[in-house]
C-alpha cells in the first residue's frame, strides 16, 4: 500500500491495518524543498551476496598484511537475513530526550523536527 497526501491520523491507521496483516507500507510527502518517506515492510526477508573471503596460505608470510582477510571478489556465497520493520506509530513514538537518545539526536537532520 502505498500513501501521499494523507493526514497522519489516516497514515496510522492505515499502517496499523497493513502491520496486522502482513501487508507491505509505504507513505511519503513533499513540501517545497523537504520531504519524507516511510516505508513499513513488516518481517523482510532477503537474500544478500557477499564476497568469499580467501583463505590465508600457510607461508611464512608475517605481519599485518598477512594476517588481513582477503575478499575473492570472483566467488560470492548468499546470506540470508532478515528484519523486522516497526510501525509508523512506534516511529513516530520516539522519545528525543535523555542520555539513550542524544546519539540518535546527532544522527538526525534537523529537517525531521520540520515534518513533525
């Protein structure tokens, strides 16, 4: 389900529904110059290819270059991973104060407190 154009109370709710049901969601908005997305995908399951890393030769090799891993960028093996998307309510409910949050607060373009 994609939104734009839409009051946050019907953002909401509509993201509640889709949550529940397992529903992919994504809503989003452009005032002028600023602007958001928000895109809730529930339990996201992917599949990520990585480079192998090389074994190391048992050579007489030493030091710091012999001890870093090398990537083949030739073979890739395939991770599966996942994640977890949380609802816009919970995104929304983020508490900005406190010692937890302040890491958080530098991360944040000041743009974000604009949309709110």
């Amino acid at each position: 389900v994609c939104l734009t154009c839409c009051s946050r109370e019907s953002m909401v709710r509509i993201n509640q529904i889709c949550h529940k049901n397992g529903i992919k969601f994504f809503t989003g908005d452009v005032f002028g110059y600023h602007g958001y997305m928000f895109a809730d995908l529930g339990d996201h399951e992917f599949v990520e290819e990585k480079p192998k890393v090389a074994k190391g030769s048992s050579g007489v090799e030493d030091g710091p270059e012999a001890k870093r891993a090398k990537l083949d960028p030739a073979e890739t093996t395939m991770v599966k991973k996942r994640l977890e998307f949380c609802s816009l309510r919970e995104a929304l409910a983020v508490e900005w104060r406190g010692e937890k949050a302040a890491a958080a607060l530098r991360r944040t373009a000041p743009d974000y407190f604009l949309l709110q």
